[in-house]
C-alpha cells in the first residue's frame, strides 16, 4: 500500500486495473513549487506520540526542522515543523496528524513560493 502512496503523491495516475493489481504510469509531476510552512502540533494523549513520530518520518524528505516541547505541568507535549513542501503535502500531512484522537495540527503557510526545480 505504500508504493500506492508514494505514486500518487509523486504525480502518478492510475491508468488500468489488472486482475492482479493497479498499473502505474507517472505521466507528469504534478506539484511545479514548493512553499514553506510551519506546523504546530500539540499531542494531549502521549500514547499518541507514536503515531505522529511516524507520519513525521514518512513526510521527513519535506521537513526543515523540527522542536519538541514536553509541557509536564498540563500534560502535553508541542511539537513545531518547519516544512518546504508542495501545497498538496502539506495540507495532506496536517489532514492526516490532526485526525489522530488526542492530537491538534493547525498549520501556517508563508508567501514563499518557490519553484521545486530550485529547491
């Protein structure tokens, strides 16, 4: 499932469907420019802290950087991400950590737009 992934987030289109599975074809790169973004993530459930760890080192190609805060006093923990990334990335990496339980993900986008063949 995860080639699946990877292919359509590089552009790919699914052409036919085989009795034995999706045949790919990567007809264009869709995403032309990059914008940086910082994401603010604050996890209440450390249980949680797992799965948004995870979904950071899928997406950690379009990461800049990243800080942890554990907050002990009220129980959470805030993480901030700094990210280059397609629009599309972005919003789909803040779509999927904002619907774990227990976990908030707001994100701000900077007017830098940058096409990627200079990133």
């Amino acid at each position: 499932m995860r080639h699946i992934f990877r292919a359509r987030e590089a552009g790919a289109v699914v052409v036919s469907r085989e009795r034995r599975g999706f045949l790919f074809w990567i007809k264009e790169v869709v995403f032309v420019e990059t914008r940086v973004a910082l994401m603010g993530i604050i996890v209440e459930e450390p249980e949680r802290a797992a799965e948004v760890n995870e979904l950071l080192h899928r997406y950690s190609e379009y990461v800049i950087g990243r800080m942890g805060v554990p907050y002990r006093a009220r129980g959470v923990n805030i993480i901030s991400v700094v990210l280059d990334a397609p629009q599309d990335v972005i919003s789909a990496l803040s779509g999927r950590i904002g619907r774990l339980e227990g976990v908030s993900a707001k994100t701000l986008y900077s007017n830098v737009i940058t096409p990627i063949e200079d990133r």
